[in-house]
C-alpha cells in the first residue's frame, strides 16, 4: 500500500512536472512571435503590464493553493470529508477575496501602475489583465483542491489550455490591432486579452472537474470552524507566498528603478526608454529557458531527498543530492554558456526586427546569469528537503537588494544604461546562488565537494562555447543566413559537448536515475 502511494505520488510530480515544462515551452513559442509582432517598444508595454499582473497573481494565490492541497489531502487521508469541503470553501472565499483587492487595484490603478514603471503606455495592458487575477483566484482553489484529492492531471490539463489559449487568441489578437494600425501599446493589450481569456476558460474546465469529482457521499465528521481552518491556511501560505513572491516583487521594482533612471538621470525619452527596455524583454525570455528545462528535476529531487533523510539512509541522500547538482551542472552550464556564445546571431534570428547587437550584448551576460538562476533553483529544493526553508528566503532577499541598488546606480551612467539590467541580475542570482551552497554544506551529513561535482561539466561547456562562439564567427564569412549559420554551431555544440560528456566520464548512473527512463539510458549508453 505505503509503494502504491509512494508511486503515485511520484506519478503526479511527474504529471505536474510535464504540465509546467509544456507551459514554458508554449509560452517560449508565444514569446518571440509577439515580440517580433509587437517591436521593442510594444514588448515593453507587454512586460511592464505583466509584471504588475505576476506581481499581485504571486502575493495573492502563491501559498494558499499549497496550503490547501496539504489541508485536503490530510482530511481525505483521515477520512474527514466535510473537514475538506469546509477547507475548500474557507480557501475559495479567501482566493475571490484576494483576487477582487487585486482586480480592483488593476483595474481602477491601471494608471498608477502604469506610473509607477514609468510607462504610461502599460496602463490599457494593466486594465486588460484585471480580470484574470480573479479567475487564477479561483482556479487556484480548485487547482489545489485536485492535487489535494491526489488528482494532478487537472491542473496539468488547465494551465496547458490556459497557455495554448493566450498562444492562439493573444497572437491574432496583436497581429490584427497592428495591422489596423492602432499602435504597439494597444496591440499589447490584445495580446494579453488572450493571457485574460485562457484564465477563463482553464476556469470553466476546473468548474467542470470540481462539479463532476466532488464526493456524493454524506461524511459524519465534524469541521472546525471557518476561523480556525482559515489560521491555518495563513500559518502555511504566509512563508511560501513571501519565498513564491520574491522574484516577483523584486523584477517588478527593478523594472521601475531601470526605467527611472533611464529618464531621470540619463535623460531618454519615453519612446526611447520602451525600445531599450524592450530589447531587453526580447532577451530575458530566451534567457528563462534553461531555468524552465530545470523544473522536472527539481519537481524529483525533495521527495526523493526528503524519503531519504526521513528513513535516515545517509548513502541514498549524498547520492540522490550529488547526482541532482551534478545533472544541473551537466545541464545548465553548456545551456548557459551556448547562450553567451551564440547571444547576437540568436538574438538576430529570433527577433529579427530589434537591436540585435544590444540585444546580443544584453543576452550574453543573462546567459551566464541562467547558470546561477537553475544552480539557485536545485540548492533551493536540497534546502528545503533539509526542513531549511528560510535559507532560500534570506538568500534571494540579500541577491534582490543587492541588484535593485547595483542597477539603480549603475543604470544612471551613460556607458551603462540598460545594460545594469542583466548585470543586476547576474550578481543578484551568483550571490544566491553562493549562500544557498555555503548552506547545502553546512547542513548536510555527507559534504558535497563542488570542485569534484562542477569541475569536468564546467570545463566541457568551457570548450564547447569557445569553439562553437568561434564556429559560428567563421560560419559567418561564408554563409549569409543567420539561422543556417546558428543551425549548424549548435549541432556543432551538442555533438561536441556529448563527445566530452562520454569522455570525461561525467555520467554516472545515480544521475541517470533521476531521471524519466533514467535506467535504460545508462544501460543504452553503457554507463556504470
């Protein structure tokens, strides 16, 4: 019975895992078609209203959809079945509370938000996304009821619409404002009509699996009360909406400062302003793709840890955390380090219509960054298997302060300007990324040796950077097309960089194992 839920429970964090990287992938498909639809400018519009949207989204729904799932699957465990109704009810009039304060600050504050990144242009775009925080509102509540109810596919099948649905929607949505002539600004906020209609209808298919999955049954138990339940909710919400949010918030005041700066100290029009912001927008969505590649790992890596530690198997636990860092560093590095070689001629392929030498120079230093951000993300996870959950906390609170006052200087010089954006971001990620391993060490029984798990990854992605950068600036002298020319150093790239990986033996099975058919991979590749 204890293998039947150990295995399913893993079978949902696969499903889950699954579900999040075909949002990220679809949201990378929708990402550079708009941006290249809308042009710099619009891209900033774009950003700048989503960022006060993911902003008040993450304060508002971050914790309570956990909270929830841990309440409900605790009652349905114990056979409580109007404890979990009662939970779930306490839990939706929370989310439509929260997403109406939200709604209403969108709405009604479109312009002072607006302000506030110093973009006026943003505010259609603010008020365009009001209601989704009410739809995400409730979706999360039945979202985490599912999960709580065991069920996964659900929220996996949702979030996969509600992507699919601002692709399709928010794509001809840009593209028709445009042609009509009506400006960047509102072909942004037609873009995001289609983030506003998918919330809606993932709203309509989880209303639809609550209705058919609810139980039928009349249980005998007695609730707590509505308060006591709520305290509850607040006490577990409360630390992870502070550590879900972080990034949220800091982005968000990073963006005003930037852009302050720009303006204030350096004088740039508003136009100018949105261009240069927008290149910038254009990169940092080809930087999140290595962190997005990191989700099914580090989805796998606190259970498996946390059994480990629980049945006080100190051999699984070094192993399943030495293998984790060394399949993030196998993975992020060459992703990372691919990116600061290829950034101009990526730049230039994807968004065609930009300023792809900015755009390449702002792509390089985020590339880099990318190595600490999916490095942050898997310490988190060990972290937080160790039951030390404020470390990741405390750590991105001191990277955040550090790059918000870094950019604020660094942006007000003229040699400087945007390009204190990804600066900012890669001293913010690398500070992290060091505290959080200074703590992995401190914390664990059985210290991982970082130059032994980083050392051969690192020196591999090294060489394979130089000499897939160098390819591609020979490629270049002979060949007019930019995708050809990036075609054939990235084939160059990962040929090179397997042929390291088998020779240096990087590999081992442990890290395989960690992975979906990990063991016959190894037995395909003959790794012991």
């Amino acid at each position: 019975m204890a293998e039947t839920k150990k295995q399913s429970f893993f079978g949902g964090a696969a499903v889950l895992a699954a579900g999040i990287a075909m949002v990220k992938l679809i949201g990378a498909v929708f990402a550079i078609p708009l941006f290249n639809i809308l042009g710099d400018a619009g891209a900033a519009d774009f950003n700048n209203a989503y960022n006060i949207y993911a902003t008040l989204l993450m304060v508002s729904t971050a914790g309570l959809p956990v909270a929830l799932s841990k309440l409900v699957s605790e009652a349905n465990t114990l056979g409580r079945g109007n404890q979990a109704r009662r939970t779930f009810r306490v839990s939706f009039t929370a989310f439509v509370t929260l997403g109406v304060l939200s709604f209403l600050v969108m709405w009604f504050g479109d312009g002072w938000c607006a302000g506030l990144l110093h973009n006026p242009n943003a505010a259609l775009g603010i008020r365009v996304l009001a209601p989704a925080v009410v739809c995400v509102g409730c979706l999360s509540a039945f979202r985490g009821y599912a999960q709580g109810s065991f069920r996964m596919t659900p929220t996996a099948v949702s979030q996969i619409l509600e992507a699919l649905c601002k692709l399709f929607i928010g794509l001809a949505l840009a593209r028709r404002l445009m042609r009509a002539g009506l400006g960047a600004s509102v072909a942004a906020a037609g873009a995001i009509g289609g983030v506003t209609a998918g919330t809606i209808l993932a709203l309509v298919y989880m209303s639809g699996d609550y209705l058919l999955h609810r139980p039928t049954s009349r249980a005998t138990d007695r609730p707590e009360p509505g308060r006591a339940i709520l305290r509850r909710l607040v006490a577990i919400a409360v630390p992870i909406t502070v550590s879900s949010s972080m990034v949220s918030v800091i982005t968000l005041v990073d963006t005003s400062l930037v852009q302050g700066q720009l303006q204030n100290a350096l004088g740039y029009t508003l136009d100018e302003t949105r261009r240069l912001y927008g290149t910038y927008a254009a990169a940092m969505k080809l930087y999140n793709l290595p962190a997005s590649l990191m989700v099914a790992l580090t989805a796998s890596v606190i259970p498996s840890l946390s059994s480990a530690l629980a049945a006080r198997n100190r051999a699984q636990a070094a192993r399943v955390m030495n293998a984790s860092l060394r399949v993030t560093g196998l993975v992020a590095f060459p992703m990372g380090l691919g990116l600061w070689a290829l950034a101009e001629p990526i730049i230039h392929m994807c968004y065609p219509r930009y300023d792809y030498a900015l755009g390449g120079e702002l792509l390089g230093v985020l590339g880099v960054a990318s190595l600490f951000v999916c490095l942050t993300l898997i310490s988190n996870s060990i972290l937080q298997a160790h039951n030390a959950v404020k470390v990741p906390i405390l750590s991105m609170l001191l990277g955040g302060a550090v790059k918000i006052a870094l950019n604020y200087r660094l942006a007000a010089i003229p040699s400087v300007n945007i390009h204190a954006a990804p600066i900012g971001t890669l001293v913010c990620f690398a500070l992290s990324t060091a505290v959080n391993l200074f703590f992995v060490r401190l914390i664990a029984r059985d210290k991982p040796s970082y130059l032994a798990l980083f050392a051969k990854p690192l020196a591999a992605s090294l060489v394979m950077a130089f000499c897939t950068r160098a390819a591609c600036l020979l490629a270049q002298r002979f060949i007019g097309s930019t995708v050809v020319c990036v075609a054939l150093s990235l084939l160059l790239a990962v040929a090179l960089y397997g042929a390291l990986t088998v020779r240096l033996r990087i590999l081992t099975r442990d890290d395989l194992a960690l992975l979906p058919k990990g063991d016959k991979l190894a037995r395909l590749l003959k790794i012991k």
